[in-house]
C-alpha cells in the first residue's frame, strides 16, 4: 500500500535525486529519474517495515533502549558532519588552482558600505568616491544593497576611463526604494527607509543628474528559487509580512522611486539583476575539477543553473521594470547576454569564476562588463 509508506517516500526522495544530481553534476534524465523512484520505493518500504513499524510497538523496543538508540545515531551523524565540515573526511581530496581561487575575490566593504547610522543627518563619512576624484561635481550615484557594492570596482574604474565621477552608498540588505519598510530587527543601526530618503536629498541638493539602482530584487519578492529567505517588505511599519504583502510593496516602492527621481529630473538606471546560481561557485569548481582536472568546462556548464530556471524565478521583478521601460520611465541595465546563452547561464570558466559566492558577481566577474557600464556612463 503506497499510502502506508507515503512518509518515508516523502523523506527519502528529496536526499536521494540531491545527491543524484549532485554525483552527476547536471540535471537528471528520464532514465535516471526513474530508476531513482525505485530505489525510494524501496527504501521507503524497508524503513518502513524495519523503523517505522517497529518504533510504533512499544513492546518491541523499550524506553532505555530507545534513548541509547538515538543518543548513539545524534553523536554517530554529529561526528560524521564535523569531519565532513572540516574536510577530514575524504578518499579524494581537490583544490582550486590559485587562479580560480583568485578569481572569486569580492569587493571588500572597508569604509565604502554598510556604515552603521548612515541613515542619521548627521553622520559623516557615509558614502565613498570613485571614477575621477579630480573632478568638482558628481555626475552619478550608485545605490542599492551588497550587489551595488559588488559593482563598485567595476563603476570605479569605468569612471575614471570616461574621466567621471560618482559616489556609492547603501546597505546590505536594503532595497533601494523609496516610501516602504524593510522588516529586520537591525532598524536602529541601518534603516533602510531613512537611508532612501538620505540619498534623494543629496541627490536633490547637488543635482545629480544620473542614479544607478541595483539590488538582489528578488530577495524582497521571492528569496531563493524554493521561496525560502525572502527579505520582507513593507508599505507600512511592522513587524511581519508575507510574500504577498512584500510584492506588493516592491511595486509600490518602485513607482514612488520613479516619481520621485523623475520629479527631480534625475534619471533612473535600473540594473538587473545578474542570475542566481544554485550551488556557490567554490562548490562547483571542485566538483567539476574532480571530474576531469585538464578539461572541466563542460562540468561548470551542467552545474550552472538553466536559462528557463533563471528567467521564470526573476520574471516578477523584471516584468515590473518593463512596465516602467516602456513609459520612459527609466533605462535598465541587462548583464544576461554576457552569462548567459539559451540553456545555461555559467558560473564561470576555466579561466575564472564569474561569481563570489551563488548571487554576487567577483571583481574579476564584473571587470568583464567595462566596456557595457561605460555605455551609460558618457
């Protein structure tokens, strides 16, 4: 009866097609699929018989036994992780070639970004300059949470080729959109509505002329691909939210960030954001090197995620932003084509990894856009 093993089926099958497509390093096929619901139904029916129904029978396995039972797997499972954890547990260990390692290198926030207070009129010291220091006025600004840091070098050094000048400022974490709350428990230190306000009226006083916006934009309306993790957002000030309530504050916050800039006669450069990847770089590097050490490049290719993957799980954010686009509202900035073709969207190659960790671009992974970013710069 399927119904009788139907718990263990549940908790069998997620492990099992992880590790499968972990040891395959790419999607599963049909074949492979179906010879790994076997194996479920399977396992699920001997700890069924041999786990389940045995522990439903208090006659077969007293109380003092059962405790030494599960005494005995926590430390068995403990020591195992700790081992796994430290990598002291491993018939074949690999390492990453010092180029690769190098590659993953990420902005540093040093005294440029998530500046306690920095909301507070009074706090000094709370943005950074970059591109031509030299010049007097500032041509643009740079905002948004830790993927606007991620870009600061890449902005840095575009700037100073077409000899302009800019600032970068925000928090990690922090949408940067106007008139909406950003439910976390750190609002003392780092507000994010405060922040927002801030930067409109330095914008405003020393008549900016261009605003880039970039942000992990699906952190606020959908978290990660299993919609978990989501930063909440709010329209009002509480202490709670949901997936609903959060979307509809990004759009409420985009549309005031819109009239509010364009009031001003400040124009809006909206950056995509780049794709989300499903395993961290450092993860799929070794993986794939494990593979094969002189030729891996296919193996980074199957362990990046799908094109369609990408696409379907960023199509709330970017739908919202194509509104805006087509009423000339603002310009967006796409990085897809240099990651991404029509199946994969790729971590990186054997020269590089394109990424930090499973979100945030590497300097050596956003250097490669230069010669785009400058487009909008001049």
């Amino acid at each position: 009866n399927l119904g009788l093993i139907s718990y263990s089926l549940y908790l069998w099958h997620q492990p099992i097609f992880a590790f499968g497509r972990i040891y395959f390093l790419s999607n599963l096929n049909l074949f492979i699929s179906f010879l790994f619901i076997i194996l479920s139904l399977i396992l699920s029916y001997f700890s069924w018989k041999f786990v389940e129904q045995p522990f439903r029978n208090k006659n077969k396995i007293p109380n003092n036994k059962l405790l030494i039972y599960f005494i005995s797997t926590f430390l068995i499972i403990l020591s195992l992780s700790t081992l796994l954890f430290y990598n002291k547990f491993s018939l074949n260990k690999t390492f990453l070639p010092k180029k690769i390692s190098s590659s993953m290198e990420s902005v540093k926030k040093n005294s440029c970004f998530d500046i306690k207070f920095a909301h507070l009129n009074n706090t000094k010291n709370w943005f950074c300059e970059i591109g031509n220091k030299d010049k007097k006025d500032i041509s643009f600004i740079l905002f948004g949470d830790s993927h606007a840091l991620a870009l600061k070098q890449l902005m840095d050094e575009a700037a100073q080729e077409v000899k302009d000048k800019g600032i970068i400022a925000g928090y990690s974490g922090c949408i940067p959109f106007m008139d909406i709350y950003s439910i976390r428990p750190d609002q003392k230190e780092y507000n994010c509505k405060e922040l927002n306000i801030k930067v409109f009226n330095f914008v405003k006083s020393k008549k900016i002329k261009k605003i880039f916006l970039a942000a992990r934009w699906t952190y606020y309306t959908d978290g990660n691909y299993d919609f978990t993790q989501i930063s909440y957002i709010s329209k009002v000030n509480k202490l709670s939210s949901n997936r609903k309530n959060s979307r509809k504050a990004f759009e409420h916050g985009l549309s005031e960030t819109i009239k509010k800039y364009n009031q001003i006669g400040t124009k809006i450069f909206l950056i995509h954001q780049v794709p989300l990847q499903i395993f961290t770089p450092k993860y799929i590097y070794l993986n794939s090197i494990k593979k094969n050490e002189k030729n891996y490049g296919k193996f980074l290719y199957n362990l990046s995620v799908d094109y369609d993957k990408h696409i379907s799980f960023q199509s709330f954010a970017r739908n919202s932003f194509n509104m805006a686009r087509q009423k000339k509202l603002i310009k967006e900035i796409n990085f897809d084509s240099f990651f991404c073709n029509k199946k994969k969207c790729i971590v990186g190659t054997e020269k590089g990894s394109y990424y930090s960790d499973d979100d945030h671009l590497s300097i050596f992974g956003s250097i490669k856009l230069k010669d785009e970013i400058k487009k909008f710069l001049n």
